[in-house]
C-alpha cells in the first residue's frame, strides 16, 4: 500500500519554523494500530489523517504516542494542504472531529480554525510542579485539560529547562507556561511528556484556554501571540462572544512524498 504524505510548518509563513505536522490524507480509515504507528515512525508532534465524507472532511490526530482529541497545528496543515496542494476551492472546510466540526477558511495571507474556547479556572499549585518546570514561583496557575502557568516577564518562559520526566507525572494533557509579551500580547510554551511530546513548538489547541485567559486579562479581543523556545511560531487569536476562539496562522510545505506500507 502506498499513502501520500505531507510535512508543514504550520504556524509559519517559512519553513524551519512554526510546528511541523505530518498530513496524510486517506480513502478509508486504516486500523487504529496503523495509523498509531506510522505516527510513530513519523515521529512529529502530530500526524493528521483525513477522509472525505461527502462536504465534510473526518478528522483524526494522533502523536507518537496517543490519539488526542484536538490539535490546532495539524487541523491548520490538514487545511493548508487540502487549499494550496489538492485545489479545494471552498472557502470554507468543515472538519468532523472528536473535538466536534470544526471550520477552517481563508483569511487573507492566513488560514483562520473556528474552535471551542476553554475557561481557565484557577486551582491549587500542585506539590512539585514548579520544580518540574524550574521555576522559583509563578503569579497563578490555572487548569483546563493543561495546566496554565502565569509568570511576570517573557524571559522567565524562554529560560525554561524542565524535568520532563517529573512532568510526565501530573495528570493533565500538558503545561503550558504563559507571560505578557513585548512584542506580542502574550508569548508561552507548552510542555506534554504524558502525551509523547515533551516540547510542542507550537500549540493551537492550548490556545483555546490561553487567549480566552489573556483576553479577559487584557480587555482585548483580538490577540497576537507567540510560541516556542528555539523553535517559534506566531498566531492570531480572536475571542468571539459564541464561546468560540479563531486562532489563525500561516503555514509551509517542507516534503511532500509516499508512505509504503
């Protein structure tokens, strides 16, 4: 069996930035173990796979590790490649997902995800986690499916050297670690041993809690942003009232070739 396969750099208008997402569009679904181990092989933070069902695309993500239930980075390369490499010419793509149907359109320059916001709601520190990631103290810490850890500066998230191993331990997708920006509103990185991927470049589903946190702290709706360590990508945020967030960003074909299996 042969498969087409895709690598973008989504959230980046040039390759070698932003978040590499392998896409791999499908006539019919493969058993689960196939697809969990070509993403393995693989071997990106995110593997998307897509079939066609009439108007509507179905939609799956896997990491090296797992199946997950939304990923931001993928769903923009997932689109970028059905637009700019396979000639759909709606301006709109609906995608079926276990995250609900999510919608992705042309934007300008950008392609813009239509996604479910998240509220942040503010818990406990948990013991050990600050030295996990460590860090001497944050100004809060707040959950959803990740913990969001606030601190008062950027320079603090870009000298980040976690324990990835003691971050495995804690029950939560991943960690993401927040600051107000200079350049940008605000700027973070995010964290998932426990799903297979210790440093994300870029995460466009933790922004669905990050810009729903930074709007209601800023008074601002509309929010730029940027994530990553050595590696970086930037997004555009816009919290609508619908409890729906678009994250929008650009993206770049870096290999396009064949899977034999």
């Amino acid at each position: 069996m042969q498969l087409d396969i895709f690598q973008v750099d989504a959230f980046s208008s040039e390759t070698f930035g932003g978040n590499p997402a392998a896409v791999c569009p499908l006539d019919a679904w493969l058993p689960d173990a196939t697809l969990q181990r070509i993403a393995a092989e693989n071997n990106v933070s995110e593997t998307a796979y897509w079939v066609r069902n009439g108007e509507v695309f179905e939609l799956r993500w896997f990491t090296p590790a797992v199946e997950v239930d939304l990923c931001g980075h993928a769903t923009l390369a997932a689109a970028w490649v059905l637009f700019e490499q396979l000639g759909e010419c709606r301006d709109t793509l609906r995608f079926s997902t276990r995250s609900g149907e999510l919608r992705v359109r042309r934007e300008g320059g950008r392609l813009a995800m239509d996604f479910p916001a998240k509220q942040p709601e503010a818990v406990a520190l948990p013991p050990g986690l600050l030295q996990a990631l460590g860090l001497q103290q944050a100004e809060a810490l707040y959950r959803t499916d990740d913990y969001l850890v606030v601190v008062e500066d950027e320079s603090i998230v870009a000298g980040l050297d976690p324990d990835f191993a003691a971050l495995a331990a804690f029950e939560v997708r991943g960690v993401a670690v927040t600051a107000p920006g200079r350049h940008m509103d605000f700027v973070s990185r995010w964290f998932g041993p426990r799903v297979g991927v210790n440093e994300d470049p870029v995460t466009g589903s933790a922004h669905t809690s990050l810009a729903t946190y930074w709007s209601q702290r800023l008074g601002k709706r509309s929010l730029s942003a940027e994530q990553g360590g050595a590696r970086k990508g930037q997004l555009h945020c816009e919290v609508l009232d619908n409890d729906r967030v678009i994250i929008s960003g650009h993206a770049a074909l870096y290999l396009r070739g064949t899977i034999f299996i």
